[in-house]
C-alpha cells in the first residue's frame, strides 16, 4: 500500500512539474511577443514624436529669423500762429492753435530667411491711410564680409536722413533735409561697403542709384521713375576712435548728382530770378556736395556734436491741385533753378542716465543770389531756425520729449505779406515715444 502510495505521488509530481514548464514556457513566450509588440509600438509613437518635434523646430526656427520692432509717437502741440495742416485749412474766425497728433506709428518686419539675405519691410499708419516706408532686400556679402547689396525702398544716403526718427534728439529733421530730401526715401539700389571688419580700416562708402522721384508729386508716381533719368549718390565716412581720451569723431562727404525733367512746358526762373520758357523733356541740375563732422566725448555723462554744410543746385516744377506734376517736390514748389546754401549744428548733452538735452541751429538760404527787398517769392526767402529739445527715458522703451522750434524767415517787403515781418510760425510740442 505505501509503494502504491509513494508511486501516486511521483507520478503525480511528475504531470505537476511538466505542467509548470509548459504554463511558464507559455508565459515566457507570451511576455516576449508582448514586449516586441509594445516596443515596436513605442517606437511608432517615438518616431511620430520625432516627426512633430522636427515640424515644430522648423516652425519655430523660421519663427526665429522674423523679428517685429516699431514704435508710436503721440503728441500734443501749441502754435502762437494759425495753423492750417490737416484734413481741413482753419480760419481766421476759427483759428487752430493746439492739437493732438499723431506724428509717427510704424511696425518693421525684419526676416533673414539665411544668414547674409535680409527683408524688410516698414509701413507707417495715419489715421486715414497706410503708406509704405522701407520696403527692401538686404544681400550681405558672405565671401569678403565687406559688401552689402540693398534692393528697393530705403532711405538715401545723408546722414540726418538715415538716423532713424526713433532715435533723433529733436523733435524733426532740419530744413534743408526736409526739403533736399522730400520724404526721406526713394526707390533704387545701393551698394555699402564697411572696410571695419575685415580690414581694420573705418572707413564706410555707399552709392545708391535712385529714380528720383519719390516724395514728390502724388503717391501714385512714386510706383516708378516719371523720366527714365536716374539721379545717384555718394558718401564717404571715416571714424577716428580715441578710447582713453573718451574721444570719437566722424567726418565725411556726400554729393547728389540728379536732375528735374519739365513734364509740362511753361515759365521758369533761373538762379539770378530771371524767366525763360521752358519745353516738355527740358532737364535741369538737381546738383549739391555735403560735408558732415560729428564729435562724442565722454565728458560727464557724455555729449555730442553735429554737423553738415549742403551747397548746390536745386531745380523744380510747379504743380496744383487742377495740374498736378509728377515730379513736384512739395517743398520746392515753383518753376525754378536755385543756387542754395544750408548747414546746421546741433549739441546734444546727456544729463545723468535719464535726461537729454538737445540744441540745434540750422541755416537754409535757397537762393544765394537774392536777399531782401529784392527776394519776390517766399520760397527765396532765407530761413534761420532753433529748435530746442529735452527728453526723460522712462526706461528703455518709452521716452517722453518736450521741444520748441522757432524758425526766423527772412523779411522781404517785395514778398509782402507775412514775410514783411517774422511770421509767426513758432511751435511747441510734448511727445511720448513708446517702442518695442
């Protein structure tokens, strides 16, 4: 009975055991099957991470190259004259003599796709309209790092022009760039070369090729050249660097060779104000060279110098509202030829880390040859003006500016009018500048 009983228990120690192997050799091929499976799955899900995450990163490194600036500038202004700039001329019954306004509101895109090829583009919004500022491409040369190609609509090549609004001491530019340089831009190419960084030589040189044409007449004819002529321009600037002195000056050059094509035959004046017919495709020299000195010296807390001298030729046509001309500048607007003359000086002088203080004197004399009585035209008339500014930094994007221009004309009875005394034209003006 104890063999029988002894054999039950081997035997049945022996099923127990086989069985145990076949349930865990069942478990282990279940568990490798299973886990091939989920590896194999989270490879998927890996690999559809991976794909996302490029997507993402190529997302956000074109992201990367754009880039958003601009700024706002609001004013408040108050004028001892009546004023008659808007939408409407004000009258002598209901004179204009402050205002809110807004100066300046522009938003600049800057995208660099590679490293060496820019795009920018600037529009500047008004409350009626939105125009085109700067519009262009940007090559830079990647093999001698010495060259760069621009492409469309940019500033011109003078100094006061191309120091950006933003960052000017005074309220606005002088006369004579108003009025040389309607707008400030105009449509071309420009080639700049900067021999600092390759070179150790500092010396920058720009030639830009224009149509001429732009900030005159209408916007529509600004789109393209109105003459088939291309003015062009040179500048040259060398920068002497003193660092244990605190000492920094740049001086330079700049010429403006162009011309006025007559678009619509008539009586002009040339530079001694004598009349002479003019035919449709006549050409007269728009034609000036400009120096420019500019001095920074670390004196507490640091101050500046500038200046240019611009002397010429500068030449026009007339255009109305009834017979508009496409090539008009709005500030040059008669049919003439000028001998012209203008400089300004300007010292700025930082008071602490917050506090600026601007003083600017600027000379225009449009032309050399006639003075006083025996000016006819106001726009002969010669003009002196101080402008006069102070700015509080906030911080380092707002900035709040208080400044006064008090332009002094020339008195010419001839003229008569407002101009047989210094008219009264003085303004002054709180600004708050807010950038991004």
């Amino acid at each position: 009975m104890k063999k029988i009983a002894v054999a039950f228990l081997i035997v049945g120690a022996s099923w127990m055991a086989n069985a145990q192997d076949v349930k865990n050799d069942s478990i282990k091929t279940v568990s490798i099957d299973s886990l091939k499976e989920t590896v194999d799955a989270h490879s998927m899900k890996f690999a559809g991470l991976e794909e996302r995450l490029a997507t993402s990163d190529a997302t956000l490194d074109k992201v990367a190259k754009v880039k958003f600036s601009g700024y706002l500038q609001a004013q408040y202004e108050m004028y001892n004259y009546q004023d008659n700039i808007g939408p409407g001329p004000s009258t002598k019954e209901v004179p204009v003599t402050n205002s809110f306004f807004i100066r300046r509101a522009r938003v600049k895109l800057t995208y660099e796709p590679v490293t060496g090829a820019v795009f920018v583009i600037q529009p500047d919004y008004a409350f009626d309209k939105v125009t085109l500022r700067d519009a262009y491409v940007q090559l830079n040369d990647k093999w001698l790092e010495t060259f760069k190609l621009f492409l469309g609509q940019f500033n011109r090549t003078s100094y006061e022009v191309e120091f950006s609004s933003r960052s000017r001491e005074l309220l606005e530019r002088s006369r004579m760039s108003g009025i040389l340089y309607p707008q400030e831009r105009d449509l071309g190419a420009k080639i700049e070369a900067d021999f600092q960084t390759k070179y150790a030589i500092p010396f920058k040189f720009q030639m830009a090729v224009f149509n001429g044409n732009y900030g005159e007449g209408s916007l529509t004819n600004n789109l393209r050249d109105v003459d088939s002529k291309k003015d062009v321009m040179l500048r040259g600037v060398y920068s002497l660097s003193f660092p244990s002195k605190g000492l920094g000056i740049d001086f330079g050059a700049h010429t403006y060779l162009g011309n006025t094509t007559v678009l619509q035959a008539g009586t002009f004046s040339d530079q001694n104000n004598q009349n002479f017919t003019a035919k449709i495709g006549d050409s007269f020299q728009k034609r000036w060279f400009a120096g420019e000195l500019r001095v920074f010296y670390d004196f507490l807390g640091g101050m500046s110098f500038k200046s240019e001298f611009i002397k010429g030729t500068i030449s026009g046509e007339k255009g109305t509202t009834l017979s508009p001309i496409a090539n008009s500048n709005p500030s040059f607007n008669f049919n003439g030829i000028r001998d012209f003359t203008g400089y300004y000086a300007t010292i700025v002088k930082n008071i602490g880390k917050n506090n600026q203080l601007a003083v600017r004197y600027d000379n225009w004399d449009p032309n050399n040859h006639l003075s006083g009585n025996a000016v006819t035209i106001k726009e002969d008339l010669k003009y002196k003006t101080w402008a006069f500014s102070w700015q509080y930094f906030y911080d380092e994007n707002v900035k709040i500016v208080a400044g006064y221009t008090l332009p002094i004309n020339e008195k010419s009875t001839t003229v008569g009018g407002d101009y047989t005394r210094d008219k009264l034209d003085n303004t002054f003006t709180i600004r708050i500048q807010a950038g991004f």
